[in-house]
C-alpha cells in the first residue's frame, strides 16, 4: 500500500513510494532515490519568457505554480484540486510543492545600511 510523504506531519522513517522502499532525507546525508524523486518533480515545471510572463508553469499549460500553491494555501485539497482541473495529476500538485521548497533554499542577501 502506498503512502505519500506527508512533510508537514514531520514523518521520519521508511515509507512506501512509486515501487520503492526509501527513508526521507537526513540533513547531512545524501538519499540518491529522494534526490531523483525531486528531479523527476521538478522536470514538470517549465519556465518560458513567452508564457505566463516568463512565471513557472506545470508541464507547458498555463497554469502556474503559484496557482497551484494558492489553492493549496487557501485551504483546497488535492482532490478538489485535480476535480476542479481534470487535466492536472497529483505529481503535478507535489512538483508545485517541491519547486517552492527548492526556490526558499537560495539564500537571500541584503546590502548593509
């Protein structure tokens, strides 16, 4: 039976995923079949200056990732989510939760006054 990650449960230990058995990332170690989970999640983003002004988007369409966050943060669930955008998948959602993780790890530098 397959469990999807739960990152705001705070869940540590193995969990099944996509016909694997693998641990979440400990800081200081490297888990080789979560780094390749997240890459497959991040390929679904496209970036192109002539669509949606050049703003993230899942797979070509027009819908932008702060989109998907939005209705995330707005108290949507994924299934109403994907019932109330058919052509959306749940990978789609996870790619728009993980290219928000991954942008918030640039460190951001600001000048002295």
């Amino acid at each position: 039976m397959a469990e999807e990650y739960d990152f705001s449960k705070g869940v540590r230990g193995k969990f099944y995923h996509g016909g694997a058995i693998f641990s979440p990332p400990v800081r200081g170690q490297v888990n080789h079949v979560y780094v390749e989970t997240m890459s497959d999640l991040l390929s679904r983003i496209t970036v192109r200056a002539e669509q949606c002004h050049g703003q993230p988007c899942i797979r070509g369409m027009r819908i932008r990732v702060s989109d998907v966050l939005e209705m995330l943060a707005g108290g949507m669930s994924h299934e109403e989510i994907l019932a109330d955008y058919p052509y959306l998948e749940r990978d789609d959602i996870r790619a728009a939760l993980a290219y928000a993780a991954q942008e918030m790890k640039h460190p951001i530098v600001t000048a002295a006054q």
